[in-house]
C-alpha cells in the first residue's frame, strides 16, 4: 500500500468516527484541566498529551480495522507525524499564552485610566451640585424660625426653588 492510501483509509467513516470519538472523550476531561492550569509549562503538556492521544487512537484504530498496512513505513510516518505534530502544538500553546500575558497588563491599565477618568469628573462635578444643595438646606433650616415673617418665608421658599 502507498501513502495516499493510508489518507483514504483515515478518511473511512467507521474509522475516523472512533477516532474522533475516543478523542473527544479524552478532551472532555483535558479541557477543564486545561483552563484551570496557570502554568505555561502545564498548558503545553496537557496540550501536548491531547496531540499525542490523538495520534495514538488513529494507530489504535488503524491497528484494529486495517492491520494488514501496519508495517515500518508506516509506522515510521506516525512517528514522524506526531513528532511534527506536538512540535506544532508546542509552538502555538506557546505564542498563545505568551501573547495572554502581555494583554492583561494593557487591560489593566485600561481600566485604571476609565477609573481615574472617572474619579476627576466626580470631583470637578461634585462642587457643582454640593453648593447649591448646601444654600438650599441653610434656606429650609432659616425656615425653621417661628419669628420669621410671611413675606421672608415666601422669599426663602422662591430663592431655593
């Protein structure tokens, strides 16, 4: 058997349903580990162990429905598959992850400026709004007064509304 028929026979329905099967059962339990590793080191290798499982179920189910193109050559290819494969795998996590890191400083400091914007229009409008409430609140305490006459009560009550 040739190389192109090894794809052909990868690309059977049987086939690759199992394979896709068994991995997704396997990423079932990896990705929730994943997401709640910190570490880039422990994000590769979990990465890495998905890739690899993923190489090892095409031989297992290669093994169990074609056994007779299990030779050196072919084996010999597998290995260099996942070799290349989790070398890919390796890199991508890596970029990744690196470029995680360096955009949670510049959100941080994003949300800090709003913050900081934020606090200075609250303090530039709080003046604004304290004063007139504190000559209101002295008018309505004036109106307390029981010797106060009608006509300074009246002006009271027009000059705080």
């Amino acid at each position: 058997m040739k190389l192109i028929d090894l794809r052909i026979i990868l690309n059977d329905g049987k086939a690759s349903l199992y394979d896709w099967l068994l991995l997704l059962i396997s990423l079932w339990y990896i990705i929730p580990k994943f997401n709640n590793v910190v570490k880039i080191n422990k994000r590769v290798h979990l990465a890495i162990l998905a890739s690899l499982l993923g190489v090892f179920y095409m031989m297992v189910v290669i093994f169990l429905f074609f056994p007779e193109i299990m030779d050196m050559r072919y084996m010999a290819f597998l290995i260099i598959f996942s070799i290349a494969q989790s070398t890919g795998v390796i890199l991508f996590v890596s970029f990744i992850e690196k470029a995680r890191r360096e955009i949670s400083p510049n959100i941080q400091v994003r949300k800090l400026e709003k913050l900081k914007t934020v606090s200075e229009i609250a303090a530039s409008i709080s003046p604004k709004i304290r004063n007139p409430l504190t000559v209101t609140k002295g008018l309505i305490q004036l109106l307390r007064d029981l010797d106060l006459t009608e006509e300074k009560k009246n002006f009271y009550i027009s000059f705080s509304l």
